[in-house]
C-alpha cells in the first residue's frame, strides 16, 4: 500500500527546490588545489529519510509523489519503499540531472545504489539504451550519469585498507596543506582533514575528530599522508611493508593504511603544460595513511620551553625512552601470530628528531622509510642499509667508509638515538637556543678536524659530505664529550635524571666499535634503570614545589598559546630592531608552554580536572545512521554529524591530557568528545560519580589559591575571570541552565540523594548559566529564578512547599509545559533543563502525552527560530531508584524521540552514574551515546564514597559493607497536610504555536492530579 499522498494543494515545484536547497548544503568544496567536489551522501540519505515537517511522509515520499504524482493508472512504477530501500542514491542522481523520472527503469534494469559506482560506461550505455531511450538521449544520459556519480560516491577511509583507485574516483579530503619539507623521498607529508561520515568505526578509533567555527565543514578527523609519486615506488613499497610489519609495536606511529590513486594532473601542472603544447600525462600517486602528529622533536624542542621542576625532567624523559622501547621492537620484529610467527632482524636506519613524533601526549617513531629486515639466525644481525641521515648516522655509515659495503651491524640505531638523547639533553640544560649553539659547535669541530686531516684533499671532496656529525668518521668527537661534561655541570639542582642519560650515552652508546654499544634491549633496560634511579634520587632532594606556585603556574601554562610566533605588529621583522621605537615590539614576546608541566601538576593534584581553555562552544547536528550500500568500499559508518576545517595550531594541548600520568590513575586517556571548536572542547574527563564530584568541589574550595593566582595574572598583564569546570565550559557556551526536581510522593525516599545531587550538580555547573540556573518544582509554589547562590538552592530542597508528601503525584507534563511555555517567549538563547526524577509520573495516565509534547516542543522551536545551533533546547532525566518500567520510559525517549524527526536532544543516567554525562549528555554526542558504566545506588544508606578504591565507580550495588555520606544522620523532611497540598492548584498550560498546539492536559489527568506547579 501507498504512503498516505499529500495534500490536494501539493507543490511538485516546491520539492524540488527543497532538495536542489539540501543537495547545495550537503556538497562540499575542498579547500585545497586540486580537491574534487563531492556529496556528503550519507547525510543527504539521512534527510531523504526524515520528515517532511509535521505532513506524516518522508523527504523521499515527497519527492517520490512529485516526480510520479501524476502518473497514469493506480499504481507508482516503483513504490517509495522501493526507493528508500535501495534507490536513494540513485534517485539524487537523477534528480539533479532532472531525470528523476526513470528512477524505476533504472531500479528495474539493476542499477541500484549496491551497484554504484558503475565503471564501465560502455554497459551503462547499453543498459540505459535498454530501458527505451534512443540514439543521442541514451548517450548523453549514460555520460552525465556516469560523471555525476562519482560525487555521490566518495571512497571511505578504512583501517588497513590496501586498494588501488582510478582516477574517476573521489578521495572525500575537504583540507589538505603540507606539513613540512622533511619528506626525505616522498613527494610530501600532508596534514589532510576527511569528515567522519567517510571515516569507518575501526578507523575513528584510531585518532580523534574536532570541528572549527572558522568553516562550514564539521567534524572531521585528521590524518597525516605520505605521497610518493612513480620515481620512488620502490620506497613507499618499502616503508609500507615496514609499516605493516610494525604496526602493532607500542612507540611507532599508527600505520593506518595504504592506497594508490590515478589523478587528474593539478590545475598549475596543468596550465603550465598547455603553454608549452604538450597534454599533461595521468599522475599516480602512492599513498600511505598515518597517525597525525602535530610536532616532530625539533619543532617540539622549538614551541616547548624545557622542564623545570623534577616530575617534569622525570616525565619528559619517561617519555622520550619509549623511542628506545620502539627501536628494539624493530631490532627484534616478530612477524605473525602463535606458532606462525616469523623473527626477524631489523634496521630503522633513520633515526633523528626529524622521524620521533609527538602523536597525543607520546613521543612515536616514524618513517622506516629505510628500515631493512632479514630473518633471524644465530650469527650476528648484520644488514645492508642503505640511505638514512648523515649528522645522526653512526661512523660507519659515513658515505666515506661506504665505499667497499653498505654492511652494518644494528647498533647504528643505538648511536643515532644517542644522538638524539644528546641534543635532549642540551635543551633541557639550555634550552632551543642551547641546541642552536650545540649544533654550530659541532660543526666548528667537524671542519677543523676535516682541515687538519685533509679530509677534503686526499678522500672525497667535503662538499659531497654533510658537515655536521657528532663523529669524526671514526670515533665520537672530543668536543661531544666535553660538551656533555659541561651539560653535567650547569643541570639545574632539580634535575636527577639528565647525568644518569649522559652517562649512559658517553660510556655505552656513542663508542666508535659498532660491537663494544649496548644493544636495544640492554638499552631499554637501563632506561628503565636510570629512571627508578632518577625518582628515588627525587624523592631524595626532597624539594616540594609550594602548591600556590604550581597553581598559579599551571593556570598560565594553560593560558599561553599552542604555538607561540613572535612578530613585530606589523607580522614582519623590523628593519631596524634596535631602534627605540622598535622596543614595545620586540618586548612582546608570547607566553610559551612548559613540556609536561600541566601533565604532572594538574593530574597529581586534581587528576578530574584537566587543563583546558576557556573555549567558545560549537554545537553538533544529529544524523541517523546511514543504511547506504556502496561497492566502492567498506562503509560501517557510525552516526553522522554534518560539517563544517582548519587546521589546529597545535594539537600538543590536546596531547598533554593523555600523558602516562593520568592513564595510569585511570586505565585510559581523556577522551574527545564533539560540540566543542578546537580539540579542547573535545576532551572529556574520567567519570565521576557524586562523592568523587563532591570531593573534587570540597578540595577546591579549600585550596585558597585565587587570590595568588589573581595576583600573578595582574602580573603578567592577565585578566582574572570566574573559576569555572572547564571541561563544562567548553561545552555550555551560552546556555540557560533549568533544574526540575520531582517532588511527588514516590520522591520522598530519595529525597537526602537528590538533595546530595542538586547539591553537587549546582557547584559543578557554577558560572556555565551567566545569569544563574532556574530550579523549579513539578509540584508546589517554591521556586529559584537566576540564582548564583550555589547554597539557596539546597534551601530550597528543606523548603516546607518543596518536600515530598505521601499523597503528591506527578504530572510531569505541566511542569515541562510551563518552561516550554516561558523559552517559547524569549528563546534568545540555548537552554538545557536537568530533571531528576523516579520516572514513574503516577498523575500521568497515558505516559506517552510525555513524549509527545517534547517532540511537539523541540520541532516549534525548531522552526520559530530559524535554528542555527544544533541542540538548541536539550533535556537531561536523572533517574532515582530502579523501577523497571520507568527506566524503559527513561530509556525510550533518549533512545527513540531522535526517530520521530527531531534531533537527540534527550539523555538518561542514573543518580549514581557520571556527573558529566548528568549536565553533559542532553547536548554532547559522545557522553549521549555512552553506555552508563555506574552503577545505580537505591537510597542514602547505600551510597559511599570508594574514591579511593580502583573499583569503587563501577562496584555492584550488593555491597557487604555500606556507608552513610554523612555522620549526622538521616535527613527528617517537614510535613504538609493533604488539606495544604490540596489547596495548591493550577490551571492548565495551553499554548499554539506554528503548527499545532504542545501541550494542553486533559479534564481527567487533571483531576487525577492532587496538586501541580502554579501559575
């Protein structure tokens, strides 16, 4: 059977516009040369499969009616469910090439969306020729379908994917600009930006996704890509198999996958060869996919200022060693799983701070592009190397000594990665300028022993030759050791690793014998060894940094810029940088960040509140999952969001949260999460349940630190600013906070753990609502408007109208529709309404009026304000006890309402779960779409607080030992008699707007009611 048909006064035209409208909005334009436009098809399936307002049929219906509303006989040629099915895809296509009425003879002769893309033109040509049309029409129509498709068919990014592409098919990139000039081989490394729709689920998992307000593009995830053009296959097929083998090595950068593309030549390339005649040749790429990191070593060392107090010393270098773990995994690779397992020697062979990336908060090896492996046998692992980069290469592997055999032992590794603990060294003693004037001494060293030596008479000419080495092509240079000797003595006091590094360096890494250095293996284990020793050494100064410092400190650290470029105002060098007038210029050097200040300082003291920004919120939109079948690649694509890129500046910010530090308190890093403008917005912080929140709030409260920090801020010219949970406020933007408490009678027994819980929710939340939260009661006259004072609103639990009586039953409706009412009339900005509640609403009859009305409300708003910001109105339900019918309630409008053509704007969680998610979960996708993890907790007596237990968040409820939150006692609510509940009543909340009336209770719910909130 048909869809019902719309409207005798339906608009064909009016369709059409609609879709012409949605396909503009969902066609992205690539920012970079070269970039193909495309479709972002899952999301424009999506809206095909929505609503068409409140008129009972889909997009797709409606179209479908436009297109073969007039046709003869009672029956469509194909059937809208037929179309949705499996001919969406299709249908676009067509539409947008105003063909949408063969729709049917395409899905009738086979050509549905499985089967895109279609390569062969020649069979599509045939097939369209086969449905009737004739001559010059079938042509042109196969040649129009057949370039057009390919925007509807973007490739999407999987993990491991290995494919070759021709040139028809789109690469969905929608940025992509050039990371640097350290390529080596390659023709380049590029910081590339694909939506998350053309991300699959394995994939996402592997990195994070942000969105920008500074373009319209969205979420999307960052990767970084190696392009290799024909001259250097024989590389890339190198560094891929490399990658492959050591994908599963802890310490190397995510190898993520691989493909080749033919490509159009790029416009310059192109317009550059029709001047000179002659057509430009089809370009071929290889392409390998990896992690993104934001920063190399050097660029580290260059936007980092050393650490200064010891944790930091000690975690810098905790750190850095990682490399050293990496390196013997490539030492001794094994290949393969159970008894298939193959062993392998292996070579990096280009080790530098070039290739150690900062990949999130950890230092990664990268680019094997010249690793080598050979199987193991019992003999000594010897390997022809070829390539690498001559200041960090070890003696042997000095183009000099090359002449008769490219045959060299592993531990040319061993001496690069001294090399690279060497200049380490020098920036922590002395900073990036210390590494500048190292690296000119060295070269000084390097020319006067090649002038005494007559390197460049009678061996090869020295122009062929870097001139800077840390060796003099046969042994470490003097001037090496005696730098390090000098490093030992200017270490600050509080440094007791960095002597421990240096030693193991001059006495057992940089030696001139390939067979007298440590081994990979040796090395990790004295890594490990130095920095026990260096702790306990630490442990040993006992120098405690005062806490008012490192506060102070950290705010600051925070507060400077990721990547920090001194310039003049005017962005250029000054000509004349002496002069007087050039002074205020030159004195305006920006803050730069301390490397792993805010890793160990803000995770020892407060591991629940990381380090962030005041950011501005940036919202997300709902999508549904697409069910979009494609040939082109596998598609598991999670939930989409539509778009909107730039680059970050940095992500070091963002890798700072998922230091070692905090994932050993905690198992797992901080996550990302959307709705936020840069990757700060994204971080999520662990869970915490209400004693964890609480004690947080209790030991800031108690820190007294404002006033120092206020002060240094005044100092340093910096505006002090309400202290507020940053995670919070990356996120609320400029959003009304509304608190709803249920105050019926099935209440009563959770009152003490709602008042615990509004208690902590309000002191969480404080300063996120500028004019201050609203708190409303479902039933009774008591209420709190705008207030700031954190205290009044546990007040106004004890209030004599506010607690529970035994015969109060809820209508949540009322309560709901008197707020809906209120945002309805002044709508100026977001707003979020928390309600903690039983869920059971006894003065509700038909439980799914509920429903209703908040789908009624969310579309009204939806179209009285021209809504720019998704998630504009969200709504949070925080549910006391564990009623298994009104935990399916619950459950039912965070889960389903999102089917009924509105965005996911509603979330669950029970009063024992994840503070954040309470506040956080109407409006965030990622804490919406977490599965709750805490436990739910029945009444007062059964809380307790197991902060300090490992399992204490997601213990059993059954517990043989329980303890009460307080050591005063159950809390004894004042009474109210029936006669005073009786006499408070209301009338009821009606209002029409747009396009139907929200809400308006009836006669029989009403007097089923004892009592409501009042007008």
């Amino acid at each position: 059977m048909q869809p019902a048909r719309p409207a005798p006064n339906f608009d064909p035209n009016a369709a059409f516009r609609d879709f012409e409208q949605s396909l503009k909005g969902f066609t992205v334009t690539p920012t970079h040369e070269g970039g193909r436009t495309f479709v972002l098809v899952y999301s424009l399936v999506n809206w095909l499969r929505s609503l068409w307002g409140d008129h009972g049929v889909t997009q797709a219906e409606r179209l479908h009616h436009a297109v073969y509303g007039k046709s003869e006989g009672y029956f469509d040629p194909i059937s809208s469910s037929q179309l949705s099915k499996g001919c969406l895809r299709v249908f676009s296509i067509l539409l947008d090439l105003d063909r949408g009425d063969l729709v049917h003879q395409f899905q009738r002769n086979g050509i549905e969306d499985s089967r895109l893309p279609m390569s062969n033109l020649e069979e599509l040509h045939t097939i369209i020729k086969a449905m009737g049309l004739k001559g010059a029409d079938a042509k042109n129509l196969a040649q129009q379908f057949h370039v057009k498709q390919w925007e509807f068919c973007p490739i999407v990014l999987y993990t491991e994917m290995s494919r070759h592409f021709d040139k028809e098919y789109i690469v969905p990139i929608c940025q992509k600009q050039k990371i640097n000039d350290k390529g080596g081989s390659a023709k380049g490394i590029y910081l590339i930006e694909v939506q998350e729709e053309f991300v699959s689920r394995d994939l996402k998992k592997r990195t994070s996704k942000y969105n920008s307000k500074n373009d319209n593009f969205g979420y999307r995830y960052q990767f970084a890509l190696k392009t290799f053009d024909n001259g250097n296959v024989e590389l890339f097929d190198n560094e891929r198999k490399a990658f492959n083998g050591l994908n599963n090595h802890e310490g190397m950068v995510g190898y993520l996958g691989e493909y080749s593309h033919d490509c159009h030549p790029s416009p310059s390339s192109s317009k550059h060869t029709s001047q000179v005649g002659a057509a430009k040749p089809m370009e071929k790429t290889w392409n390998i996919l990896l992690e993104y990191g934001d920063l190399d070593l050097d660029e580290y060392f260059l936007e980092r200022l050393p650490p200064v107090f010891p944790d930091e010393i000690l975690r810098f270098w905790k750190d850095l060693f990682e490399v050293g773990d990496a390196i013997k995994g490539v030492h001794n690779l094994k290949y393969g799983k159970g008894e298939l397992a193959e062993e392998y020697y292996g070579w990096h062979a280009d080790i530098k701070p070039d290739n150690i990336l900062s990949v999130r908060g950890k230092f990664k090896l990268a680019d094997p592009g010249f690793a080598h492996f050979v199987r193991k046998t019992d003999g000594i692992p010897m390997g022809e190397v070829l390539g690498g980069t001559e200041t960090y290469g070890a003696p042997e592997c000095h183009p000099s000594r090359r002449r008769s055999s490219n045959t060299v032992h592993q531990t040319i590794d061993i001496w690069s990665l001294a090399c690279v603990f060497s200049i380490a060294a020098t920036w922590v003693a002395l900073g990036y300028q210390g590494i500048l004037q190292y690296t000119e001494f060295r070269k000084k060293a390097v020319k006067d022993y090649q002038r005494e030596s007559q390197v460049g008479a009678d061996g090869p000419s020295e122009a062929n030759f870097s001139n800077d080495y840390f060796h003099n092509g046969h042994v470490v240079l003097s001037e090496v050791t005696r730098w390090h000797e000098t490093l030992r003595i200017i270490l600050r006091k509080t440094d007791t690793i960095t002597s421990l590094v240096l030693d193991l360096v001059d006495n057992h890494m940089l030696l001139g014998d390939p067979m007298k250095r440590f081994s990979a293996e040796k090395v990790c284990e004295e890594l490990r060894n130095i920095f026990e020793k260096g702790e306990m050494r630490r442990s040993e100064l006992g120098m405690e940094v005062p806490q008012l410092i490192t506060d102070a400190l950290c705010q600051l650290d925070d507060s400077a810029p990721a990547n920090p470029s001194p310039k003049t105002p005017s962005g250029k060098a000054s000509s004349n940088s002496h002069s007087r007038n050039a002074k205020s210029a030159r004195l305006e050097i920006p803050m730069m960040k301390t490397t792993h200040r805010s890793i160990y300082y803000k995770s020892k003291q407060d591991p629940m509140s990381p380090p962030l920004d005041d950011l501005d919120l940036m919202g997300e939109t709902e999508t549904l999952e697409p069910e979009v079948a494609s040939n082109s690649l596998p598609h598991n694509v999670e939930k989409d969001a539509p778009f909107s890129p730039t680059r970050y500046q940095s992500m070091d910010e963002l890798s700072q949260m998922t230091s070692s530090v905090t994932q050993s308190m905690y198992g797992t890093p901080l996550r990302k999460v959307p709705g936020a403008s840069n990757q700060f917005n994204n971080l999520r912080a662990p869970p915490q349940n209400v004693f964890q929140a609480k004690q947080q709030l209790d030991k800031e409260s108690k820190k007294g630190a404002k006033g120092l920090i206020s002060k240094m801020k005044k100092v340093f010219g910096k505006e002090t600013k309400e202290t507020k949970d940053k995670v919070l406020s990356s996120h609320f933007g400029n959003r009304d906070l509304v608190f709803l408490i249920d105050n019926g009678a099935t209440m009563r027994q959770h009152w003490d753990e709602a008042t615990m819980l509004l208690d902590v929710l309000v002191n969480k939340a404080a300063g996120q609502d500028p004019n201050g939260p609203d708190l409303l009661f479902t039933l009774g006259n008591h209420k709190l408007n705008a207030e700031k004072k954190t205290a009044a609103f546990t007040d106004a639990m004890g209030h004599p109208d506010a607690v529970p009586t035994d015969s109060a039953a809820t209508d949540i409706r009322v309560p709901l529709g008197k707020i809906f009412e209120k945002y309805l009339k002044n709508f100026e900005n977001a707003m979020t309404i928390i309600v903690l509640t039983d869920g059971l609403w006894q003065g509700v009859q038909d439980k799914n009026e509920v429903s209703d009305q908040i789908v009624t409300f969310v579309k009204t708003v939806r179209d009285l304000t021209n809504n720019v910001v998704p998630r504009r109105v969200s709504i949070e339900f925080i549910q006391f006890g564990a009623d298994p019918e009104a935990t399916a309630r619950l459950f039912d409008l965070d889960d389903h309402l999102k089917d009924r053509g509105i965005p996911d704007v509603i979330d669950t969680e029970p009063a024992s779960g994840d503070v954040y998610k309470m506040l956080l979960g109407s409006l965030v996708e990622n804490y919406d779409g977490e599965e709750n993890g805490l436990e739910l907790v029945e009444s007062p007596e059964r809380l307790q607080d197991n902060t300090g237990s490992s399992t204490s968040i997601f213990s059993s409820p059954n517990r043989s030992t329980h303890t009460s939150p307080s050591n005063e006692g159950p809390y004894t609510p004042p009474t109210r008699t029936v006669t005073e509940m009786s006499q408070q009543t209301t009338k009821p909340w009606n209002v029409a707007q747009n396009q139907g009336q929200i809400y308006s209770p009836s006669e029989s719910s009403r007097r089923n009611r004892d009592r409501a909130w009042p007008q």
